[in-house]
C-alpha cells in the first residue's frame, strides 16, 4: 500500500485511517520524490514563478490546494482558513471559517475520539466562526457546555476569546487559541 498523507498539511496518514485527524481531509498518495527544499522566505505573488504560468505543483496556490507549510514550487503560503483552533487533549483541531464544527459522539468530525467521552452527547455542540468572531452553541446536551466554567444557555451562540476554556459536559476541556 503507498505512503498516504494529508493534502491540506502534509501530515502521514496511517493506512484504513479515513481523514486526517488534524484536518478532517481525505489522505493522497505521497508523491515519491520531494527534491524541492522549502523556500526561506515568503515570496509575494509577483516574485512568484507561477505568476506568470501556472504553477507545476498540484499543491500550489494557483493550481490547487496548496498545504500550509506553503507551495514546495513557489513556496506562496494558501490563505488563512481558520479563525481559531481548538486544543482538545489529543491535539489541535481547526475551526473553518463559515463551516460549522459539529461536537459530539455521532454525525461529527470529531465522534471517533469523542467516543471515549461518555457523557459528551451524541450531537453536543456546534462551533462556528465568520473569519473574525468564533460562536459556541450548546445544542441541547444532556450534561451542558461551559464556557471558562460558566454553562452557556442552550441554543443561544456564545462568543468565544483565544484563551477561553470550553468544557463539553463533566470531562472534556478544551482551550481556545488564535487561528492557524
């Protein structure tokens, strides 16, 4: 079976595994030779080699999705997608922008590892973020979503700081920080 990776930051995917457990993407092949050495700065689109031509690099801005570390071609950075990242126990989770993150033990994301939490609700809580403010809503849980120890009202979106703590029910905590 070939070497798979994530598309969107490059992470190595393990085989049967269905996404990237950082950003939820579905795993590529990784390609078989990377002889391009990062580039040490961030060039602007003019200085760019494919700003004139399209960009040979399936991952680079112009011609595709390039990954965070920045295009192996060009090395043109894609823009920003996340307005805040969770940190959940197990590790950083991105909020798209415009994309709400589902939080529970099914139809999310995230029901794989929130599997281990019990008391986390099947549908939990849906956090969402406009590129500038980031929202928790408590969708109904059974055993409540806090924000810096205090439950938020059900139903209602709650504004969310890098820094905040937000707890799904008795045991799960996760920090609030700046975007990726």
């Amino acid at each position: 079976m070939a070497d798979l990776m994530c598309p969107g930051c490059k992470s190595p995917i393990d085989p049967g595994q269905p996404y990237c457990p950082v950003c939820f993407s579905i795993p590529v092949p990784r390609p078989e030779q990377d002889d391009d050495p990062p580039p040490a700065a961030q060039p602007s689109a003019a200085d760019s080699p494919c700003a004139d031509s399209p960009c040979a690099d399936p991952d680079c801005a112009h011609g595709g999705r390039p990954p965070a570390s920045g295009c192996r071609h060009c090395g043109l950075r894609p823009p920003a997608t996340a307005a805040a990242t969770l940190l959940f126990p197990w590790g950083p989770v991105a909020v798209p922008v415009d994309e709400p993150l589902m939080l529970g033990r099914e139809n999310s994301p995230l029901a794989d590892r929130l599997g281990a939490y019990p008391n986390v609700s099947r549908l939990h809580a849906e956090v969402r973020s406009d590129g500038r403010v980031l929202t928790v809503v408590d969708l109904g849980s059974t055993n409540g979503t806090f924000l810096n120890d205090e439950q938020i009202p059900p139903r209602t979106p709650t504004p969310a700081r890098p820094g905040d703590r937000l707890r799904l029910a008795a045991s799960l905590t996760v920090e609030v920080t700046e975007g990726s």
